[in-house]
C-alpha cells in the first residue's frame, strides 16, 4: 500500500502556528489568527490561552523560520547488525529500488506531518530533531526498534512477518516511542510500561488515519495489518478496537491481549505484559475516538496528546493516573460532554 | 556426566510485534561434536553476568526495560532436576548479550520451534 499525506489544513498557515500568534503575536496578528480558526480550533484556543501545557514559542521564530520540514535519512545495513549501515537515500532524494527504503522514507515523513500539522509538534523532541532510520537490519529480524536515537527495522522472518516498514501504524508507534521518551518518559515495566506501549499503538493508527484521510468509524484500528504474510493466522498483531482477537495462530497461540482490568494479566515475561496489558488502554482510546467521532486526531488525539504531556503525567503513572490526566484534558479542551464521554470510556474498561 | 543439559529451551518475549516465540533442542538428537558445542554455549550464557545482561541475577525487583527490545529466557533441563535461568532484555540494536545469541543461532539452526501454549 502506498500512503500519501493527506491534506488536512484548510488554512495554509498551520494551526499550532495560528495558537502562537494569539499567544504571542500583536494585536493585530492575533485578531486574525483568531479569526482565521475554525470553530473546532477555536476552542482549543481557549486552551492555549488559558493553559501552560505547550511552552510559549519565540516570537522571532514565528517570523523567520518556515514551517518545520522534516529531515529524513534512510540507511542500509545490507543485513549486518552494524549500524547506521549504508546511507541510502537523504531528504528530498530520489525513490530507491528498494521497497523498505522507500517505506521508511515515506512512513518517517507521514509520522512528522501527523504530528506537526494535528498536535504542532516539530519532530520526536519537538525541536526539529533529524530523523534517521536503518533498513535491512540482521537476518530474518522480525522486529522494529527505536533505541532512543533512530529507528531500526528487520525484514522479518519472511514466514510470519514481512518487512518491518510495511504498516505505517508500525513506524508511527516506534517513533512515538521517541516522543514519549521526551514527555512523560514512562518507564518500560507493568503499568506505566503498557501505558507506553499504548501511546504508542495509539498515536501509530492515529499517524495511518491521518495519512489515510480516515474518520474513527473508517479505520480498522489495527496494529500491523500490513506486515503480516499469508503464513500469520490472523489480521494483524494487535486490535485496538477488540483486543485479544488479531490471531490465533498455530505457532503464536492466541493473541493475549485483555480488553477490560477485570482480565489483567500478571506476567514476569515481556517487562511485565506490556504488549499485553496495553490493550486495556488502548480500547479506551479507541472507544473516546468513536464516540467522539470525525477525525480520531482531532479530537481524541488531542486529548492523549495533552495528557501525555500533563506535567503530573511521569514515569510511574499508571492507567488511573492517565485516565484522569485525559479526564483534565478533555475538559479543559473541549467541555463536559467529551469529559463524559472519556470517562466513560475508561469506566467500560474497568480503570475508573 | 550428570549436569550434561537433556534439553535447552529459549522463550523470547517483546518485540514490536509482542508475541512469544519459542525454540528448543534436544541434546539426545545432537552428534557428539553439536552437544560438547551446546555445553560450552550453556556455560556462557549461564555465566551470571551474561546472563542478567550485567545485572545482578534474579533481583527482586527488575529495572525497565527497553521499547519493543526482545527479552529471553533460558531454561536448561538436567538430568539432576530443572534448572532455570531468566535473561535480562536482550537490546538487539544496542548491547547484545553475545553468548545468549549464540545459543538462540545455534537452537535456530539444531532445534525445533515450538507452539506457544
Ligand atoms: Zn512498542
């Protein structure tokens, strides 16, 4: 499948630079930035104004720097473990022959713009950070990696799995991993681990409906749908709509994903479930974004965006913890009804 | 002798993809050669700090671990009972515990999968 961005912005200037001006601008620039909002933005603005959550931008950067582009180089590691490898293609470079490299190329371009255009986040740190990745990585790897510096992926076991690169919602979550990192930086272990997991799972369908042009009710809400082969016994490597039904495979078991607290899984394996238990969230996200309705970033990725940067969101916060950080959220950007609806969410789950 | 492995089994765990794979060999189907090679493999990654990744082994508490890195354990069946040893995560991009993927290449190539129950 070939993903192309879609167009989101209506209005050339972006929307985070438009929340700028109101911040920052004269009074003239601001009465027509907020003028040029719709309404939808409009109330996100009083977010802006009201709430310290996004750290100011400086005026003079308003004015002098373009909008952020990202700045990709894919490398080769022609099946080795030695990384980066070989540097294949660079920002603005031509197509390769190769399929992963230009996979890695477009995907590490769909996961910016997502981000810039729906949260106006400027790459992994917010800070225009260059983003690299190595395809081809080991033999047979079926994996994908960000190790807090670049992006790694495998080829796959060429049975079960494919190529890494294949599923943009795969890119997107190992590069939420990096945006993570640079947020709340929940540590990898049991709850706040599979609440890692989750915001990356759920930022990487977030980054495939954008690119998509998806509505909630459009998206499949899967995981790896496209990296699986014919081998694979199931649709994809997770559900986020109906977790613990993506396989049942001869060779992998059942998928063990729970979908409420009330199934829970304690593990020592697998830094306490975390690709487990990360279905729990994750129905709650997927849950909020349907019932939201319309376009799943904007609303509801709206709100796990700000809860992920919630300055009471850490390390340790658990799945409570979250879910009252989209309560604040939720509430603060868009009123009661979408603070009800959260918290229904997280009640059919069984946090709340 | 009679702490010779009977059979060596690694589960690994994680990954993006997060599901379970398992693989295991069987020293009586080995030749003289392969299974002197798997004692000397089990010995390295039995070593303590192989094994924990550099951590000390079976601490109460475990650190946290690394996004979508796989985590391996070993399991060593011998004729004087089970013995089990757990690895720490394995960062395949970043600090590979050697002697633990020497021991997964060489159950890969002599061993079976098996399902994941
Ligand atoms: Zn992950």
């Amino acid at each position: 499948m070939s993903y192309r961005p879609a167009q989101p912005a209506q209005c050339i200037i972006p929307p985070y630079l438009l929340e700028a001006l109101v911040r920052n601008g004269t009074a003239e620039q601001r009465d027509w930035a907020l003028r040029t909002l719709s309404l939808d933005a409009s109330l996100r603005m009083a977010r802006v104004l009201s709430g310290p959550a996004r750290p100011p931008v400086a005026p003079g950067r308003l004015t002098a720097q373009p909008r952020p582009q990202p700045q990709r180089t894919i490398f080769d590691a022609q099946g080795n473990e030695t990384l980066p490898g070989r540097e294949v293609r660079a920002e603005g470079g031509s197509p390769s022959a190769d399929v992963a490299v230009n996979e890695a190329y477009d995907g590490l371009g769909d996961t910016f713009g997502c981000y810039r255009d729906a949260f106006g986040r400027d790459s992994i740190d917010d800070a225009g950070m260059p983003l690299r990745a190595t395809v081809h990585f080991g033999q047979a790897w079926d994996n994908a990696q960000w190790n807090g510096e670049a992006m790694v992926f495998g080829d796959g076991d060429g049975t079960l799995f494919g190529s890494f690169t294949a599923s943009i919602d795969v890119i997107g979550h190992e590069l939420t991993h990096g945006v993570t990192q640079y947020e709340a930086g929940l540590a990898y272990l049991d709850q706040s681990g599979a609440l890692n997991e989750s915001i990356s799972d759920c930022f990487g369908s977030l980054v495939k409906q954008f690119a998509l042009g998806q509505t909630a009710a459009q998206a499949d809400w899967l995981i790896g749908a496209d990296l699986v082969l014919p081998g694979f016994h199931g649709s994809a490597l997770r559900s986020m709509s109906a977790p613990g039904t993506a396989y049942d495979d001869p060779v992998l078991g059942k998928d063990p994903q729970p979908a409420t607290m009330r199934d829970y899984v304690s593990t020592a394996q697998d830094n306490g479930g975390v690709h487990i238990n990360s279905g729990i969230p994750n129905r709650a996200f997927c849950l909020v974004a349907t019932a939201l309705g319309g376009h799943s970033w904007e609303q509801a990725g709206t709100i796990w965006y700000d809860a992920l940067r919630d300055a009471r969101v850490g390390p340790n916060t658990r799945f409570a913890g979250f879910a009252q950080a989209t309560l604040r959220a939720a509430q603060h950007a868009y009123g009661d009804a979408a603070s009800a609806t959260v918290r229904s969410a997280w009640t059919d789950v069984g946090v709340l | 002798m009679s702490s010779d492995p009977l059979r060596v089994t690694i589960t690994r765990s994680g990954g993006v993809a997060g599901v379970r794979r398992v693989w295991s060999v069987e020293v009586r189907s080995l030749s003289a050669e392969q299974s002197a090679e798997l004692r000397r493999l089990v010995a390295a990654a039995e070593e303590p700090r192989a094994a924990a990744g550099g951590a000390p082994p079976n601490s109460s508490r475990p650190s946290p671990g690394v996004p979508d890195a796989f985590s391996y354990t070993m399991e060593v069946e011998r004729r004087t009972g089970h013995r089990r040893t757990v690895t720490g995560p394995v960062t395949d991009t970043a600090a590979p515990i050697e002697a633990v993927r020497r021991l997964l290449d060489f159950l890969r190539t002599y061993g079976t999968p098996k399902a994941v129950g």
